[in-house]
C-alpha cells in the first residue's frame, strides 16, 4: 500500500533500520542511528513526524505511555546521542530512555550500563500500573572486556517507575543457566537474543543463542526457568519466540548464519534457518512438533532465515506474520501445528544479483489494526494490506499499543 523510504538523516551506508514497535496512530523503527517515528493515521499515507539521531546498533525499540526505550549494543564512548564508536572493551553499552510525549520533539531521559550491552529488550508491565520492567538480553562476553566478562549467563531487569523515570535502576541480575563458561556442551549459552513475555500468563519463552528456556514470571525481578530445549539437529541460533494465543504453544526461530546468509535454499533444507512449534503441555513442559519454512529458493545473494514476527488475530486460528530478510514478508497459519503453510507474502527480490549478499530485506513484519507494517533494512516502511476471507476477522481487533515481544491475550 505504502513505502516511506528512508531519508536525511538516515541515508548513510549502514543507516538500517531495525525493530518496530506502535502506539494509537504512531509506529516507531528503530535504526542504527536513531528512531523514527512515523503517523500512520492514514496508512496508505504514512508521513515522518520526526527521525531522531541517536546512534547505536541495532536500537532495538519498545514504547508505553510517554516513554521510548532503546538497546544498544555496540560500544560507544558514551551513553548520549552524540557518542560515537568507543573501545570494543571498556565503551559504554546499554538502554537509553526517552520521553514521548511531544511526538515532534522527543526527550533524552537517562542510560543505564548494561553488562555485555542490551542486544534487545522486552517490557513487561509490572504487577500494578505504577511499574514496568525492561528484561535486556545481551550476549558475547570475552576475558578482555571490561564489563563484559564470561560467564555471561544471565540478563539485566530494569525496573521503571512510570511517573519517575529518571529512577530507573537495575534491580535484578538472574543467573538463568548453569553452564558457566562452558561452551563445548550441546545447548550452550553466553546469554540470550530475546525474549517474548505473556504477562496475562505470567510466562516468557527465551530464544537463548543455544537453547530455548521456558519460564515463569509471576515474580517479575525473579525469573524461574521452568525448562530448557535444544535441537543441535536443526537449530544454530535460537533467536526469537512467539505464543499462540492460547499461550498452548510457542514458536521459536532460528536465525542461522546470524542474518547475514543465503539460507533460504535447497542446501539448507526446510528445518534449519526455520520456524519450530513446540507445544506447552500441562505441566508446562516443551514437545516439539512441525517446522515451518518459506517455500520459495532465494538467490545467492540474498540474505534469508526466519526472524520477527507477530500474530493476526485471528478468532480460533494461530496466523502469523513473519519478516524473512530478503526472503520478504510471510503470513503463515499454524493452527495445524505439525503442518503450518504459508499463505500470502511479498518478495521484492534481491538487491544485487551478483558478488556477497548484501545485508537488506525485512527485519521485522508486525500486525497492527488492520495492516501489516514491515521495516525494510534498507528501503524504509512498507505498509501491507492483506484482504482474505481467513484473515479479515483481524481487522476487527484494535489496539491501543503493541510491543510485539510484549503478547497481550486477543479475544477469541
């Protein structure tokens, strides 16, 4: 439907966009040089209220109420928006927060230092409206770094108070995994890529490099890891995890070769670089069932593997969008769990036909109020609309807000 491209001042060579997140009629993208925040009262005219700069890979980006948080993930010399690259061992690493509530002129608030820096974040709203918490993952010790230091295997809760947030603090430091810095045992982990909470269930589903965790958090700043699954068969690189909405199932994806190969091929197979369903049975326990991948061979040059995505809601159904880098944008339908199948995509092509895959294509493809937006690493926003007779009960569902790494229950 629409395509807002990206613009001064995120037209430099690695100005990618990353994750998105929504709220009434605004939608967030994170870059690695900042935020952008687009009005999409219209969404076939979707129009830039303001891009902010604010450099550091990847601004991995959540929102609620007033506030706008960002990850950082590579070491700057310091923690403001005007810090450039730092020391690979002692620069400054972490979450940024920002005040939303003039939309055309967004405020710097407060960073706070995370160990191994934040690669992602999920919020999870707290007990009572007065809180949330920030759950960073983070990822990649080594021996020289300052404040990244193996073992590393644990993540960072940040708690928020809504009406102070200039107070947010580290809280909590859970330890979720008891492999120290054992890296040659099957399922190893130095950290975890993300995590997706269903606060309504009080459960959270770890995509943790090695393994994927199951977990309950009825203690917000106490994680309890209730299992841990690995598939040294068929999964390289646990990235991220999606509920159904029954919260009977999760899936999890597999981002092998870290998003920057051609793995959307015949050589690869079906079952790596893929999507895994996995029940949760009633002791809440995992039982793996299908695997999902895009059906369509992409070229050499195209990087291509499972990565962000959300549900449709959809009554009765588990639907779900997925951004496949170059692989493009995949509605697919896993009410049968062992046999998901995709139903509708968009495919833009490759961006070069010859020479080493070139890092573009679809980071994240979300569902919110009705159409599909997608943040194109390299070509901006895309607007999509989906008209089919299985998915259009969707479109009765609005939202206020999505965080899609924060599930909130959809009627059925």
């Amino acid at each position: 439907m629409a395509n807002v491209p990206l613009s001064a001042p995120f037209d430099g060579e690695e100005a990618w966009g990353t994750d998105l997140a929504f709220q009434g009629n605004y939608a967030y993208v994170g870059n690695y040089e900042g935020f952008t925040i687009h009005d999409i009262t219209d969404p076939a005219k979707p129009k830039v209220v303001t891009r902010v700069v604010c450099p550091g890979g990847q601004n991995d980006i959540s929102v609620t109420g007033n506030l706008l948080f960002l990850s950082v993930d590579e070491p700057r010399d310091n923690e403001t928006c005007q810090s450039r690259r730092g020391d690979l061992d002692a620069g400054w690493e972490g979450i940024r927060i920002f005040d939303i509530s003039d939309k055309t002129h967004p405020r710097y608030l407060k960073s706070l230092a995370t160990a191994c820096g934040s690669h992602t974040h999920t919020l999870v709203p707290g007990k009572d409206a007065a809180k949330v918490y920030l759950y960073v993952s983070s990822f990649g010790p080594s021996p020289e770094a300052k404040y990244c230091k193996p073992p590393h295997d644990s993540i960072a809760i940040i708690e928020v108070p809504v009406s102070d947030p200039a107070q947010a603090k580290i809280v909590a430091q859970p330890v979720l995994f008891t492999d120290g810095d054992d890296e040659s045992q099957p399922g190893a982990t130095s950290g975890c890529h993300d995590i997706t909470v269903y606060p309504e269930k009080d459960l959270a589903a770890g995509a943790c490099l090695g393994n994927g965790i199951l977990m309950d958090i009825s203690d917000r700043t106490r994680p309890r890891v209730l299992q841990e699954i690995t598939d040294t068969e068929n999964f390289s690189v646990w990235h991220s995890a999606t509920f159904t909405n029954d919260a009977t199932r999760v899936i999890f994806s597999d981002e092998l070769g870290g998003g920057i190969a051609p793995t959307c091929d015949a050589k690869t197979g079906p079952t790596r670089g893929a999507d895994a369903v996995y029940d949760i049975t009633g002791d809440r326990k995992l039982q793996r069932r299908g695997y999902f991948k895009i059906p369509r061979h992409q070229t050499e040059t195209e990087n291509c593997v499972a990565h962000n995505g959300s549900l449709l809601p959809v009554p009765g159904k588990t639907i779900m969008v997925q951004g496949w880098y170059q692989g493009g944008v995949s509605v697919i339908d896993f009410t049968d769990p062992d046999h998901p199948k995709e139903i509708a995509y968009v495919d833009r092509g490759p961006l070069n036909t010859s020479g080493e895959p070139q890092l573009g294509g679809s980071w994240s493809a979300y569902y919110y109020n009705g159409y599909i937006y997608s943040s194109d690493i390299t070509k901006g926003l895309d607007v999509i609309a989906i008209d089919d007779p299985l998915t259009d009960p969707a479109k009765a569902v609005k939202l206020d807000e999505l965080n899609a790494q924060t599930q909130v229950s959809y009627p059925e």
